[in-house]
C-alpha cells in the first residue's frame, strides 16, 4: 500500500485512510481506483493465505492418512492474530474460509473479494466456470456484483440484474430462503468445529428440541 503515496503528492495513505488534499483535480483521484481495488484484493488472500500457513506452527496434528485434509485454523490462532492485526474474529475467519477454500490458480484479480466468497463454497471446477461466466458478463457490459452471482449460484443459472431487482428476496418482501441459507451457513460452521464430535448427549438432545420447530413446518407441507 506504500506505493499509494507515489500515485501523486496530494494523496497521501495512513492506516486511518486518504489525506486529500483540496485542490486534487478528477484525474488524479480516478488513478486511485484500479491500486484501491488490487490493495482490497490482495489483503483479504494476503491474511487469510497468512493464517493458513500458521496452522503448521500449531501443536495440532492431523490424523495418520488425513494429513492431506485441510483443517480449520485453531481458535487460538486467531486470538493471536487478532492481537497482530487489529481485526476482529469474524474478519478474520472470513479471510482465511475465503483463501482456503479458492485455489490461487482460480482466483482472479479482475474480480473483488466477494466474488471470490460467492464461489467458495463450490467445488473448483465450479468455481471455474463461475468466474468465467462473471468475466464474460462483465466483457458484455452486463456487470454482475457479486449479489447477482451468489443468486446465479443458487438458482443455477445467470440472473439477470433485472430479475434480482425483482426478486422478493432482495425486495424487502418476507422470504423464507435468507433464513434457509443463514440455518445452513450456520450449521456447516458448528460442523467444521467439530461439534458432532465434541457433543455430549446432552447438548445433542437439547439441539434438536431448538430445531423441532423446523420439523413441525415440514411436517405441515
């Protein structure tokens, strides 16, 4: 980010933003944009590809003939983290899930962090062909956010932007697929910490008496 400052005198970067100075004329504050965007780009991979290396120094070890399977970076390691870098835990946790789970030979640097969130969860060849058809849209002066990609994603297809803005579930009409997602998200989190391992009988039942509201509207379709 050092490199900011030698964009033009009247700019100068600081962990606490842009001094500006009065006078920057439109051009000069357009040079910005294309370093702004690689530096926002590169920080998120940058951190979350750092706390994926650290995981070699934790006294953790995978289990013989699993050593090939990624494992989560240890809570601890985050708390250490945090201290380093000033961010928070889920700032954190959001780098390295994003960083782990896109291959460096996938991401693109035409594409911002988000993008590359929206694909994670996919498998690489997946993650391929989304990204190519993200580029494409973008070549075709059809910009696809990564609002529209994660939609395309669901639905398993390219939703146009008029569709999106049509959609219920970004109209502010009650929708049921947000709290879907979130049940989701939120339970392939417990399950990569470990919780079906770790869980007493106890905590089991206690879990499934929480979800039976869940059961009883299934039960009613």
């Amino acid at each position: 980010m050092n490199d900011l400052e030698t964009i033009t005198p009247k700019a100068r970067f600081s962990t606490l933003g842009l001094e500006i100075a009065d006078d920057l004329t439109f051009d000069e504050w357009n040079e910005f944009s294309p370093r702004l965007g690689d530096a926002a780009l590169a920080l998120g991979f940058a951190i979350g590809d750092w706390l994926i290396f650290g995981e070699r120094f934790s006294p953790q070890r995978a289990l013989p003939g699993f050593e090939h399977m990624p494992a989560k970076v240890p809570h601890e390691r985050y708390e250490a983290a945090l201290l380093a870098t000033r961010l928070d835990i889920a700032t954190l946790q959001n780098f390295a899930y994003v960083a782990r789970n896109v291959p460096r030979s996938v991401r693109h640097e035409l594409l911002s962090f988000e993008h590359h969130r929206a694909v994670a969860r996919l498998d690489e060849v997946d993650q391929r062909q989304w990204i190519a058809t993200t580029l494409a849209e973008n070549e075709a002066g059809r910009r696809m956010s990564a609002r529209r990609l994660r939609r395309s994603i669901e639905v398993g297809r390219v939703v146009t932007a008029e569709e999106l803005q049509a959609d219920p579930a970004d109209a502010g009409i009650l929708n049921h697929i947000p709290f879907v997602n979130r049940l989701v998200g939120w339970w392939s989190r417990m399950r990569a910490d470990g919780f079906l391992k770790r869980a007493t009988k106890e905590q089991r039942a206690a879990l499934k008496r929480d979800l039976q509201p869940i059961i009883d509207i299934t039960d009613e379709l």
